[in-house]
C-alpha cells in the first residue's frame, strides 16, 4: 500500500503517511461526534421513558413505538462508536513502522463498507422513528378542538413526546456524520 488515490476532483493522489494522518483525524473525529450525540439521544430518551408514567395506560401506542424504533437506533449507533474505534485501531497499524503488521487495502475497504451500511442502516431507522413521532404529535395536534373546550388526556402533547422526536434526530446526526466519515474515507482507498 505505496499510494491511495483520492477523489478525481483533486490533482495529487494521497502518499501513505497522508493518508494514514487524513485516517486518523477523520476516525477520531466521527468517534467523539457519535459518542456525543449518541449520549444526547441516550439521555434525552431516558428522561423520556421514566418520565412517562408507565403504569397508566394511553391510547397511544404511537410514542411508544417511536421509543422503541429510537433505541434500535441507540443500540445501532452503539455498535457505530464500536466500529468507529476499530478504525481508530486500524489507523494506528497502518502508522506503524512494521510494514508486516499493514492490513491490507481489501480489508481497510471491507472494514469501512461494513461502517457505512451500519449508518445507512441507523439513518433509516432513526428516520422512521423520527416520522413516526412527529406525525403522532401532528395527530394529537389536529385532534385538539380550536377553543378547547373538552380535555382529553391522549391528545395533550407532553415535552416527553418532543423528547423522543429529539433523540431520533440526534440519532439521525449521529449516523449521518458516521456515513459521511466512512464514504470519505472509502473514496479515498478506492481507485
């Protein structure tokens, strides 16, 4: 692994070193920005659910799949900041000085394409979780009469109903800066 080509758009192709720093950067980057948002979504979706009160029983089953798509997503994202640490590991082989220990150019490839489908796959559910949620607080919305005169308890919209559209769009960042990380560098090693 003597040189990596970037993108055409650019004249010169990455020498090794360049490309191991550019690695690296971008690896230790996506982690922390993943970590990050991932312990937003954790958090504001833990308030979430203990703050619901889950002894009585609601007409809306709506949320409460939202908050199970959301932590699909949360446990999804889990296994990201995991792979994202493994690219970490493998920025430090391909710094060594051992040129033995260089992983080879086919699994840097499958190593980042099996980051960029556990993305994809966490913006799609997220995404859903995110539509899903929004679209039951649009209900309860619509549901409510203009001068609202009677008081139903399952269409009053509560800041725990927000919180979870909150932790599926952080979850969408998350997963997005993780894609974004790993076609870039995949454009990289890719000829």
């Amino acid at each position: 692994m003597t040189q990596l080509n970037q993108p055409e758009s650019l004249s010169q192709p990455l020498t090794q070193s360049e490309f191991v720093a550019t690695f690296r950067l971008f690896s230790r980057f996506s982690f922390w920005i993943q970590l990050f948002l991932g312990a937003v979504s954790g958090i504001v979706l833990l308030f979430a659910m203990l703050g619901r009160n889950m002894g009585e029983q609601t007409n809306n089953a709506g949320i409460g799949f939202g908050v199970v798509l959301a932590i699909i997503g949360l446990l999804l994202l889990g296994f990201r900041i995991f792979w994202d640490f493994r690219y970490r590991l493998l920025g430090r082989l391909l710094h060594a000085e051992n040129s033995q220990v260089y992983p080879s150019k086919e699994h840097i490839t499958h190593t980042l394409r099996i980051g960029l489908v556990s993305s994809l796959v966490g913006v799609l559910i997220a995404f859903v979780a995110s539509e899903e949620t929004v679209a039951v607080v649009l209900a309860k919305t619509l549901s409510q009469p203009q001068a609202m005169t009677a008081y139903s308890p399952e269409n009053v919209i509560r800041s725990l109903d927000i919180f979870v559209t909150m932790a599926n769009v952080n979850l969408i960042g998350a997963h997005f800066f993780g894609a974004v990380t790993s076609l870039g560098l995949l454009n990289w090693v890719e000829d």
